[in-house]
C-alpha cells in the first residue's frame, strides 16, 4: 500500500483555501438569490381588513366623456386615481391639470400603450419615461404609480417599474368597460364583486359615465369609503400585495 504524506503547512493552506472558496461561493449564492427574489410585486388590490375601496380610470383615449365623471366625482365627494398615457397628454394637458386640480391621484400608463412584454427592460424604461416627463411638465408632480398597458406584467417590465420607483398596479375588479357594456352590467361587474381593498379598473366611455353614480351610491350605501390608490397601498406591505392575486 502506497502512503502519501502531505506536509503540515501545505495541508494547512489547503484547509483556508477550501474554506475561503466555500465563503465565497456562499456569498455569491447570497447575491444570486436575494437579486433573483427581490423582483418588484404587481398589486391587485389593498389591506382585504379596510372596507376601502378605489376607483381607477386608464386614459388614453374618451376625453369626450371625461369632464361629466369629474361632475360626478366632485358631486360625491370621491377621489379617484387616472392612470394616463403620454400620447393623451400630449394632446390634453389642460384636461389632466383639471384632473390634478380637482384631487385626483395622477398614475402613469406608459407612453405609447405598447405591449409591455413584447419590449426589452430599455424599451420598457424609456417609455415610461418619456410619459413621466410629460405628466411632470404638465402638473408639475411626479407619478409615483404605473399601471401597465394590458395589464401585462413580464420579468422585462417590472423590473423596469421598478428601476424608476414605481408602484405596479393592477386591479382586483374589472368592469370590462371598453366593450361598452350597458351600465346597469357594469354596476354589477363592480357592486356584485366589491370587497375589501378592491381596486377597480375602468376607462372613459359613455356607460361608465352613467353607471358611476349608481355605482357611488351602492357602494357607500354597504360602507365603502372611497380612496385613492395611494393612500390604499400607504401601509401595505410586500408580503399582503404578494398575497392579492385579484379575482
């Protein structure tokens, strides 16, 4: 039998090598996976222990039907959140100054309405940017939330949310409006599955118009205050939006 003898000192610097190596590659298995799970979580709906609930309005088009809901919005009390497109604002900056005057939170919804999961992170960056710069010129604030176009939500897109700060939200009620569905069923799209936290997603048509009123009524009528997506998400934490999936 053949003995191999390794020196003391050799054997030593081995032994720190190995556990050097195994330190780093600990570490770097560390990094790895904290940048792999720290990805920004979409938010479908706020606290299900708060009966709040918040309307939404995605606008990049229906300009025609938009000072009625703000009548409607400012008869009954009621701030809303209007996600807006940057080719809209272009073309009504004095309509979104009148949103923003009157209390309403102002969201972005990217420039060019693309499909979001269709473009690179870069794509994705500079066309909430660009949409970004125009709402700030316009009211000189700064949107703090993005609602994507679709509701598409790929790796490519959130992680560019999430490089300019945003918070990505999309909905647990959706009244499905843009089909332009008689009011009396986009009432009970929105009042038949109203709950807790709700975020409701709806557009500028000429049904929603008429069924806003009904649906402000029945929904304070069951104790719903109404709230902006904002103050619905203040104190929500990472694990409660990773837990809202919608309806």
């Amino acid at each position: 039998m053949k003995i191999i003898y390794v020196r003391r000192g050799l054997l030593y610097k081995l032994v720190i090598w190995s556990l050097i190596l195994g330190l780093l590659a600990g570490l770097a298995y560390l990094a790895t996976k904290e940048k792999t799970e720290r990805v920004l979580t979409p938010i479908y709906q706020g606290n299900d222990n708060e009966k709040k609930i918040a309307l939404t309005c995605n606008v990049f088009w229906g300009e025609e039907y938009i000072p009625r809901m703000l009548e409607i919005l400012r008869e009954n009390n009621v701030k809303i959140t209007f996600f807006a497109g940057g080719t809209w604002v272009e073309d009504f900056p004095d309509l979104l100054k009148k949103m923003a005057a009157e209390g309403h939170e102002i969201g972005s919804h990217g420039y060019s309405h693309p499909h979001p999961d269709q473009l690179s992170k870069s794509g994705n960056l500079r066309d909430m940017q660009r949409a970004e710069k125009l709402i700030y010129d316009t009211i000189n604030k700064r949107p703090q939330l993005y609602a994507p176009p679709y509701g598409e939500k790929g790796p490519a897109v959130l992680k560019a949310a999430e490089e300019q700060g945003y918070s990505f939200i999309l909905w647990s009620i959706d009244t499905i409006d843009w089909q332009r569905p008689a009011p009396e069923v986009i009432v009970q799209r929105v009042v038949g599955k109203a709950h807790n936290g709700a975020i409701v997603l709806m557009h500028p048509t000429a049904p929603t118009v008429k069924a806003l009123p009904e649906i402000i009524k029945q929904l304070k009528q069951q104790g719903y205050q109404f709230v902006t997506v904002g103050e619905m998400i203040k104190n929500l934490s990472d694990t409660d939006s990773a837990n809202k999936n919608g309806n």
